[in-house]
C-alpha cells in the first residue's frame, strides 16, 4: 500500500476508485446499488403494513405508533454505522489501512452495546412505551407484540447495517445491494403466510408480521458478513487481543453521535406528532403511519444516494480531492432534487388510489387525501436538504447535520402542529411539514456557507503553497 501523497489518491486496492473513477460514472455505480436496494427495502415496509390494515385498522395503528422507538433503535444502529462509514473512508483515502481496521473494530464494540440495551428495552419496556399512547386494548396488545419481538431480536438488524456499512466504506455497494434485498424480498414472501397461516404455517397475525421482519433480516445480516469476509480485503477484521479504543470510539462517536440524536430527533417528533393526531382521532395516526410508510418510496432512494456519496466525498476530503469532492455534491443534489420531485406528482395525482392499498374506509379517505397532498408538498424543499445534511456528516461536520434537524422537526415542526391543532381542524396540521422544511433549507444554506469558508477554501490555499 503506498503512503499519502500529494493531491493523489492512494492505492487501496479496489476503493482506489473512490479517488480516480470519473464523478458521474463512481456516483451511479457507488449509489444504484444503494437506491435499488434502499426501493425494496421501502416497498417490503409498504408490503407490511398492507397486509397489517386487513387485520384491522387497530393492528394498523398499533404498529404505527411503535414506530418511533423503531426509529430510535435504527437511528443508533445506522448512526454509528454513518461513524464507522465515514472514519473509515477518510482513513483509507489517506492511505491508512491499519487505522482504518482499529476503527472498525471499535465500531463493532459499540454496536455491540447498544444490541444489549435495545434487546432489554424491547423485552421489558414495549408494553409500558405503548400505554402511555393510549388506552385502547387491542392496539397496546398488538404494539407490545410487534415491538417485544422486533427489538428482542435486534441483533441481526444491528450486524446487518454494521457490516453491510462496512462493505460500503470500501465501495462494494452491489453486495450490500443483493444482502439487502435478499432480506427483504423474504419479509415480503412470509409476511400474508405467518400473518394468514398459509402453507401449513400457524396463523400468528401482527407476530407474524414481527417474525417475517426478523427472519429476513437475520439472512440478511448473514450475507452480509460473509460477503465481507469474502471479498473486503482491505478491512480485516482480528478481534485476538482486542481492546477497546476510546480515542478510536470516540472518532466514530464525533460523527456517529449527531447522526443518531438527528434521527433520534425524528423519533420525538413522530411521538409528538402522534399524541398530537390522537387529540382527534386515532384514525389521524393511522394516516400519519401510512404516511410514513408511502414518504419512504421517495425518501429511501435519496438516502441511498446518499450512502454511495458519503465515502466518496469522505474518500476525497481525505485525498485532499475539492474538485471530485464538489462534482459529488452537485450531481448529488441535483439528483436528490428530481427524485423527490418525482414523488411529489405521484402522490398529488393518487392519494386515494395509495390510501385505498391500506384497505382505507370512507373515514380515513377523508383525512387521508388532504393529508398526503399538503405533506407531500415538503418534498420541494427536503432532497436538498437531505443531501447537505449527508455532506457536513462526511466531511466531520456532524453536528451541523444535528442542529438542522434539531431545528427542523422540534423548534419548528412540532410547535408549528401543535399551534395548527389549535384550530380544532386536523388538516391544518399537516401544513407544519412543509413550513419546517423550508427553515431546514435555510439552515442548511447558512452551513454550506460556513463549511465552504472553513474548509473547502483552505484547501485550495494549501495546494497552492
């Protein structure tokens, strides 16, 4: 391996291509992996909750207000995985292999710990977690069994995303691609079999749902670590000896935390959100959950994009690279921008046919339709947005990732729902989504500027000493 070197990217075997592939031609390769995989990923989380409205729209709502601590599960999971991802990228574009490995090897401690903890909230706390949403027997029963097995087996999503993360440092997107899809092609396959009780199976009903989850992503998470251990030479993983690092998890903590109190932030919010829908109609939260589940269609693919721009700009920021480093960003934005203008004329010109996949009554159709239109509306603003956030996380700057999404969904979103709800007019509170994503987009304007200042000038100052 060669050591760093002025303005040229090192030799690191197949991640080389992270600093010398053409812009346009790395990102597709590095992210179509990632979106395709990222599109199924979403479309088995529509396929979920399709066959959990045929149970009953309490099942429904049941599983839509467990997706908050869902959400925090995976904002810790996929956060020190943007740590790690990120961490190792750098390293590895400035020619540090052995660094690179230690760092994984702390991130892998980390997740480790927090598998424990959610594994112990999961089995102890669901049930208490959904009593304090409401006091609907079915839907506290349904939650508790949904979530108590989701979280009691969290490992495998855990070691999923962790190792699926590292295949991505490296730029092997196409396996994390197939693992993914693998997973999620088989929740969608047991999902109508262990819910109905077909082919011999039990009926099990929202377990079943759980267990078709967790099934697939304990494959998944196989895959994963054998296509690592296969094919990621230039991270190897030697626990013999291991201790644990602070320095080194504290790096990855410095860009893994703000990534996880960002989408844990997003878990508050959907909490807030639904104690302030319930104020109506439990009917208000199970649109708010349908919601989510549709948003992803659009939203999955961007964070896909994502996930192959993060290394590459990480790559080249360690490479010293401002030129692939700005190309990244700009294809990058401009992309996530179509893509959620895209969703954006879907989901205005078919929120009834959409509602209706969730075997929606007269009743949900008449809170549904508004809903999805004014919410939708926040798409004009959000890719940007989404992407920048992604590019202050791989160049260190996590924290600016944090204050924006701190802004956005709590000093804006919720109060700006709660003084809507005021009204007594449930479809005025929608129009928070859509007031919050334009303060993010001005959030992340006046950090672009910062960064641009602070870092991307310096670096043309000193490649020209």
């Amino acid at each position: 391996m060669q050591k760093k070197s002025n303005g040229n990217p090192p030799q690191v075997a197949s991640s080389d291509r992270l600093g010398s592939m053409p812009v346009g031609r790395l990102l597709f390769t590095m992210a179509a992996p990632m979106i395709v995989s990222m599109i199924i990923q979403a479309f088995y989380n529509i396929i979920d909750s399709i066959y959990v409205s045929q149970i009953s729209e309490n099942a429904l709502t049941a599983v839509s207000l467990v997706f908050p601590l869902q959400t925090l599960m995976i904002a810790v999971c996929t956060g020190l995985g943007v740590g790690m991802n990120a961490s190792l990228s750098r390293s590895l574009g400035e020619g540090d292999a052995p660094r690179a490995n230690r760092i994984a090897l702390n991130a892998l401690f980390l997740i480790l710990i927090s598998v424990v903890v959610f594994t112990l909230v999961g089995l102890l706390g669901a049930r208490a977690f959904l009593s304090t949403q409401t006091d609907i027997d079915e839907i506290v029963d349904g939650g508790t069994t949904y979530l108590t097995i989701c979280m009691g087996l969290c490992v495998f999503l855990f070691f999923e995303i962790t190792f699926e993360r590292l295949l991505q440092a490296t730029g092997r997107t196409l396996d994390t691609m197939i693992s993914q899809g693998v997973g999620a092609i088989l929740n969608i396959i047991f999902d109508p079999i262990l819910i109905f009780g077909r082919y011999g199976f039990p009926e099990m009903g929202i377990a079943g749902a759980a267990v078709a989850t967790v099934f697939g992503q304990a494959v998944a998470c196989v895959l994963a670590i054998v296509f690592h251990q296969a094919k990621n030479k230039e991270i190897r993983l030697k626990f013999r000896g291991f201790r644990p690092s602070w320095e080194l998890c504290r790096v990855v903590l410095a860009i893994g935390v703000p990534s996880i109190l960002m989408q844990a932030i997003g878990s508050v919010m959907c909490f807030g959100m639904n104690q302030i829908l319930l104020s109506f109609v439990s009917t208000a939260a199970a649109v708010f959950g349908v919601y989510f589940k549709l948003q992803s269609m659009v939203f999955m693919p961007v964070f896909g994009l994502n996930n192959g721009m993060v290394p590459i700009i990480a790559y080249n920021y360690g490479a010293r690279r401002k030129d692939r480093m700005l190309k990244t960003i700009r294809l990058s934005a401009v992309t996530a921008v179509v893509m959620m203008l895209a969703g954006l004329a879907v989901m205005q010109a078919a929120p009834e046919t959409m509602l209706r996949l969730f075997n929606a009554d007269d009743n949900m159709l008449d809170i549904g339709v508004p809903a999805l239109q004014t919410l939708s509306i926040s798409f004009l603003f959000a890719g940007f947005g989404i992407v920048i956030s992604s590019v202050f996380q791989a160049l260190g700057n996590g924290v600016y990732s944090l204050i924006i999404s701190f802004v956005r969904q709590v000093i804006v979103l919720l109060p700006a729902a709660y003084l809507l709800s005021l009204s007594g007019r449930v479809e005025l509170v929608w129009w928070a989504f859509p007031i919050a994503e334009v303060a993010s987009v001005v959030c992340c304007l006046v950090f672009l500027a910062r960064v641009n200042r602070r870092i991307l000038k310096p670096m043309d100052e000193a490649q020209r000493r």
